[in-house]
C-alpha cells in the first residue's frame, strides 16, 4: 500500500532489485535556491536512496522520480510554510525519512527543527544525514508523538503521517491555544477537514495556505492550516 507521498506502508524493499536510473532536476527547478543548498539535497537525495532498501524510507517505485515526488514537493510545501510562520522552533511529526524537515533547515537555517519519529532506525539515518550536511539546528525524539512528556509544541508539520483529524487529536495536548499544525496533502484534504469530528472542529480552525504543483506533472497539492483556538 502506498500513500499520496509514495511511502511504503509495508516493507517492500529488495536489496537484490536493480536499481533504475535516478534523476536530478533539482538545480534546474530551482536554481535561485543557490550551489550550497543544492549540493546539500542532491547529498540528501543520494543518501535517501542508498538507504531506503534497508529501511524502506521511500516507496520503491519512487526512486527514480524521487527529486520530484520528494525533494521538490517539500520544497514548494517549506516556502509556503516559511513565508507564513514566524516560529523558529517546527517540529516534523512522524519525519520518518526526513520530509519535510530537512528541506525546511537547508531552505530556513533560522528555524530550529525537531524530528520526532518511533522507529529507531529512521532517527538513526535521521542523524546520519545530519552529521553528513552539517545541521546545527535540529533535534531528534524517539518516541510516539502521543508518549512524548513535558513538551510544548507552537508549530508543527507533517507529511504523509496521517489523517488530519488524527494528527490533531494526537497532538491535543502538547499544542497550546495559538498553535499552528501544517499539513501536506494532496486534493484529498476537502474531505478530510469535512470528516473533523464537530467537537474537534471547536478547537482546531483549518484553513487552506496555499496550492502547487508538481513540476513535470499536473498533480497538485496542498499545504493545509489546523490552528488551535481553545
């Protein structure tokens, strides 16, 4: 099973596959972003996919379109973000492979980012990609989200994580009044935010920030605003 970001849902990872050509659009897509940045994600890209058979970070059938499918769609996602929060410190629910946070800390180095993640693994290579792009300001937490004590979250982000109406019932808690929860998601979000509980919808105020698409596609995508209100 795959979801709208093309993250495997299932361990299909086979070592032994060959590997298919991988592209790299990104300079060409985005060239104002400049040679450090980019030099950067093309390391990160690399490593995503020198990885991802043994930790399955990404889909499979998503590797060889991967500077498109992820790089590329968080870094249209992180400049809508970062022209819209003032807070410096983002947390990344569920980061997992990284996305969008290590996109929001090359583009944004003023923003304090805090991947939090429950697979052990995935915070490991977390790590490892920020020991490789020499990251000053990130964090890691390994825990669920809902297990995570004495923490309060202003800003946070996810991509591919879950249904906004359970990502903010698992964020209730540590989200004071005021706080901003992003989320990146395809056309699907009208349904979801048509499918938040009443209740829910008492506290949590969503609000569309704005639209994009994918070069080389016509797949557009969203990236969405709960803010919490009581």
């Amino acid at each position: 099973m795959y979801n709208n970001y093309g993250n495997s849902n299932n361990n299909d990872g086979d070592e032994k596959r060959v590997a298919p050509e991988k592209n790299w659009r990104i300079p060409k897509l985005f060239p104002e972003l400049g040679q450090d940045i980019l030099n950067k994600l093309k390391i990160y890209h690399t490593e995503l996919i020198r990885f991802n058979g043994r930790i399955n970070l990404i889909s499979n059938r998503t590797e060889r379109d991967a500077d498109i499918v992820h790089i590329a769609d968080c870094i249209l996602a992180t400049k809508l973000l970062i022209n819209t929060t003032q807070q410096k410190q983002i947390f990344d629910i569920g980061s997992g492979n990284g996305l969008p946070g290590i996109v929001v800390t090359l583009l944004d180095a003023t923003r304090h980012i805090v991947f939090v993640d429950k697979d052990a693994r995935k915070i490991e290579f977390l790590k490892h990609i920020a020991s490789r792009l020499e990251l000053k300001n990130v964090q890691f937490i390994h825990a669920k989200i809902e297990e995570v004590k004495d923490i309060e979250i202003h800003c946070a982000i996810s991509r591919g994580f879950a249904s906004i109406t359970k990502s903010i019932m698992a964020l209730r808690k540590p989200c004071p009044i005021g706080a901003e929860y992003y989320h990146m998601k395809s056309d699907s979000w009208v349904r979801e935010i048509a499918q938040i509980p009443t209740q829910v919808c008492k506290f949590w105020e969503p609000s569309l920030i704005g639209d994009y698409v994918l070069p080389t596609t016509n797949i557009k995508f969203s990236l969405v605003l709960t803010k919490k209100i009581a």
